[in-house]
C-alpha cells in the first residue's frame, strides 16, 4: 500500500513482517528484474542473432530447430520491470510501484519479438507479485504484465500465487501451446 509517500511491503500485516525467513509469509519479489533485457536476448537467441546474445551469454549460436512453425516463450515473473535492458536501475515516479518508461520498453520488446522474422508468441505468468503491486493495478489499470501478454499474441497474463495456481496457469499455457502446435 502506499501511505505518506511511502510503499509497504506488509499491507496485509503478516505475524513476523513479509521477510524472506518468515514461514508465515508468502514468497516476496527480490526484484532485478530485467525483462526487457530478457525478452531482446530471447530475440536474438530465436533469430540466431547477437546484438543482446553475446558472449556473456554463451556467443553466437545457431537459431533453435523450427520443427513445428510455431514458437513459444513462457515467461515467469515475481515482479515487474526493475532493470533497465543494459541493467541499470529504473527510474519511478512519484506514486507509481513501477517505472511507465521501462514498462513501455518491456512491451515493445515483448511485440519485437513477437513480430521478428521468426514470430515467437509470450505467454507471461506473474507469480507471487506484492500485494501492493496487485492491489494498485485494480484502481489504476492496464496492468503491465496484460500489456506485455498482448504485445505477445497471447491477450492477457495469468496470475499465481501458490503451487496450485501456478500448476493450473502452466496446464493452461502449454494445453493452448499443444492445441496450436499439434
């Protein structure tokens, strides 16, 4: 939540904080997340290019087989975009929980990838988001993971918060990837 200009990571009041070593807490996002450094290196890997697949990230390797015609990325995430595409930090507005700027980079990556010479379409999963994050995308929509699923082929993203969910949004993903692919 956010109160007095700043944000909570404990909303809901958890016995013992929402810490890491809390076996009364759910998981909490570490942040780092880089997504749309992630999805311009899954560009390149899928096109068997190097622009963000360099050496660091094993060299230059031939695209993948593209056995079936379809490719797919399923993209799992405890948070929204932290990282720049070079990996500096993000900047954030005031009352904002995440950075418009690199939200608009991260769709873009997302559609890039899904409109290069080889189409790959993203199914995105946010898992176990911060309270805050989910309850503040209720007032203030669209949410961020819905636009990069769009970007993606894929119309919207699912949402997990425990074992049970995120088996049933995986089920749901590669049910839709097999009925596609075949």
């Amino acid at each position: 939540t956010y109160n007095a200009g700043t944000w909570t990571d404990n909303p809901t009041g958890i016995t013992g904080g929402n810490t890491p070593t809390n076996p009364n807490a759910p998981l909490i996002n570490a942040g780092l997340s880089p997504i749309t450094g992630t999805f311009m290196t899954a560009k390149d890997y899928f096109n068997g290019a190097t622009a963000n697949f360099g050496a660091a990230q094993g060299g230059a390797q031939a695209a993948p087989p593209n056995a079936c015609g379809n490719d797919f990325a399923v993209f799992l995430t405890n948070g929204l975009p932290s990282r720049k595409s070079d990996g500096s930090p993000v900047t954030y507005s005031t009352g904002q929980p995440y950075s418009a700027a690199e939200v608009a980079n991260a769709v873009t990556a997302v559609s890039n990838l899904n409109s290069g010479t080889r189409p790959v379409q993203s199914y995105i999963i946010g898992f176990a988001l911060p309270e805050f994050t989910n309850n503040y995308f209720v007032n203030n929509p669209p949410n961020p993971l819905d636009q990069m699923a769009a970007a993606g082929g894929t119309s919207t993203a699912y949402f997990a918060n425990d074992l049970t969910s995120l088996n049933s949004a995986f089920s749901t993903i590669f049910t839709s990837i097999l009925g596609v692919s075949g």
